[in-house]
C-alpha cells in the first residue's frame, strides 16, 4: 500500500506533461468575473426594461428602498448567447426583474414546465451568463400562496418572490411596522397566477435552506382588482441562494488535473475542486492554451473526505470533434488504478485529486454518442486484481 505522498507524486509525475495553461489564480479570476455555478435551481421572470433600473438598484444607498414599481411596457429581448452549462433552464420567455445582486447581475425568473413551475435566476447582461437559485416555485392552491424563497441581494436588501394563485392580483408585504407593494407579473404558460417579487429590509431566513430557520416575520397579501383579499402567506420562508452563496465563497482545492483531452470548442479539458473543509465541487474547464480557461460545467459536489464507496453512480459526458464524446466516471477507493473501457474510443486515463487521492475520475475519448453508456469502469490494486467493476450506467 502506498502512502498518500507517494500517490501523490505519481499523479504528479503522470501528469507532468500536461501541465495546464491556466493556473488556480487565473481560475479564481475567471470565477469572479463570470460567478455562475451548478446545482438545481428554479425560477422566472419580468418583462422590463433593465437598464437604468439595474444602475439605480447597484449603486444606490446600503439600506434599501422598497422596490421599485417596474413598468412592463415591452418584451424583454431574446437571449440566444447561452454559454454552454449556464442557461437558465426552461421553455417560456425571459422575465426580467430590474432587481441587481451584487454589482452585474440581474434577478430573472423562467417557466419551466408543468412539475416544475418557475425557475429563478441570476443574469449577466454583458456576458449573457445565468447562475440557477436552488429550488423552484410552484403555485399552490387557491387562498395560500407558494412557499416564499428569498435572497440576500449583496446590495444591503432581502429579496423575496413566490407565486400565488389568481390573475392580476397586487401583493404587499409587511414586516416590522413596515410595508412595501410588490411588482408582480402573469406567467406566460400559467395562466390564472400571479409572480411577485418585493426588495425589503428586516431578518432573512437562515441560510441553510430550513424553512423559516430565521423565523422572520412577514405578511403577504394578495387583493384582486376590487381590493377584496384573495389570500395571506408568510409562514413559509425558504433561503434559495445557497448555492451560489457557496460557490461564491469557494477557495480552489488541490491541485488542477489537466487530462489533455480536447473539447468540441478546440479547448483541452481540465478538472479542479473548489470549495471548503466541508465539500468540495467538482469543476471542468476548457483550457485554450492561452491562460483563458472557461468553466463549462459544475460535475457536483463531494463531502471531505469523499465517501469510500467505490464508483459513483451516474457519468458526465463531454462533447468533443467530430461528434463524439468524452465520458467520466468517479472511483473513491483503495484501488491503485482506474481504466474506463468502451467499444470504440480514442484514448484513457485518469487523474487524482491531490487534496484526496483515494478519490480518481477516470476519462475516455472518443466515444460514438449512441455508445457513450456502454462505457465500464474498472479499478484495481497494484497487484492488478479488480476491486470493483461499473457497468452500464
């Protein structure tokens, strides 16, 4: 059995020759400036126009006005520049608030479909960049309103959205002696609801995501056209930021693993952890060769140390030349070695994380798509017996 220097130095000395162009700190740059991230998140959104409005909320005082009345006067613009991994999920037309987090991005909401509902989000108007929220909302029945999901908007303000169910309804907010009147919209592909969402001040939920965790105090109400109050909610409050929240305040974790393998966008693959003492995300980049390396998508996130149960269920696939795939497998185990196999393919091999080298994430090349889940992965100890075997997944 080799120490954990020892396999580290191996995958160092495996790897040497594809050291890659980028470094961390030019990873955690390009983080900054981009901060979108993965995990499931939902939402929709606003037809408004964007501009002076974002500019407004960004550089405003620290405590917060409530919200703006937003006009709805025209369709919010087609967004087709999606970067691959970013895009807001969904099928229904961009709704777009007005509302700034932190100093570029913009709160927006899409439906998604009839399970789902909404979908939430954050959207970068220069890059066309979207980070997803967690969770997404759905209307309930009538007389309540959804669980409220809520954000902290890094501008000094709380930010919380829903749905509730009726047309056209106005929806208020109270909380501490205080009021506000939130913008609201129809949804498009919901007909007979209303989205609403309202900027304040006060408490914000505890952000772990455990209902009403803060236990903040705050009424909503929806009225009809006539006034008449057609429903009440507030009990329920739900953190929906958590993911970014983290990604955010993630720091690189061990080493890069460049695989050299080459993406569809001529870029070459390389891998990196990113997080805290608790878990870490699994990252893949595309490394041009010139110190750009762009984030193509989060693969998940591992607890530290990761679990020692073998391959993980599930594969990532990457596209690459040609029409053929890249696919990764995940082994966290005593194994000396981890080699992927597939009908037809390219090229193997694999790499360590050097924070947790027990942890592999093997790769073949060069996989046909309607192939690609015939891969199998095997792991085995320095003497070559296999220790455990993936088949089709």
């Amino acid at each position: 059995m080799r120490s954990i220097e020892e396999l580290r130095q191996a995958m160092r000395d495996e790897t040497r020759d594809l050291e890659p162009q980028a470094t961390f700190g030019q990873i955690r740059q390009r983080a900054r400036r981009r901060r979108f991230t993965g995990l499931v998140a939902f939402a929709a959104a606003v037809l408004v126009p964007v501009g002076a409005t974002m500019t407004a909320l960004a550089g405003g005082p620290a405590g917060p006005a409530p919200s703006p009345t937003l006009g709805h006067s025209r369709p919010a613009p087609a967004v087709t520049n999606f970067v691959s991994g970013t895009e807001l999920p969904g099928v229904g037309p961009l709704i777009r608030t007005g509302i700034a987090y932190g100093a570029q991005e913009e709160l927006v909401f899409r439906y998604a479909d009839e399970m789902n509902g909404v979908f939430a989000g954050l959207y970068t108007e220069k890059t066309t960049q979207f980070r997803r929220f967690d969770f997404g909302i759905n209307v309930s029945a009538a007389g309540g309103f959804s669980t409220i999901m809520e954000i902290e908007d890094r501008n000094g303000g709380i930010v919380d959205y829903g749905m509730v169910k009726g047309a056209d309804l106005r929806v208020d907010v109270t909380w501490d002696g205080q009021h506000a009147e939130a913008a609201t919209t129809g949804v498009p592909d919901m007909p007979g609801t209303t989205l609403f969402w309202v900027r304040r001040t006060g408490i914000a939920a505890g952000p772990t995501g455990m209902v009403n965790e803060a236990a903040p105090k705050l009424v909503f109400t929806a009225r009809d056209a006539a006034g008449t109050v057609v429903a009440t909610g507030g009990d329920e409050v739900q953190r929906s930021d958590g993911a970014i929240v983290i990604a955010d305040d993630a720091v690189p974790i061990g080493d890069p693993m460049p695989t050299g393998v080459v993406l569809a966008d001529g870029g070459k693959l390389v891998l990196w952890f990113a997080g805290d003492a608790a878990g870490a995300h699994l990252h893949a980049g595309s490394d041009n060769g010139n110190g750009q390396l762009t984030e193509v998508r989060d693969l998940g996130i591992y607890k530290r140390p990761p679990f020692d149960i073998g391959f993980y269920l599930g594969r990532d696939e990457f596209d690459q030349p040609g029409g053929t795939k890249v696919v990764l497998l995940v082994y966290v185990g005593p194994g000396d070695k981890v080699t992927l196999a597939a009908p037809v393919s390219t090229g193997h091999g694999s790499v360590r994380w050097s924070a947790h080298p027990q942890l592999h994430i093997g790769w073949i090349s060069g996989v046909p798509q309607q192939s690609a889940h015939k891969v199998t992965g095997f792991a085995t100890a320095a003497d070559g017996t296999v220790l455990a075997v993936t088949g089709d997944r």
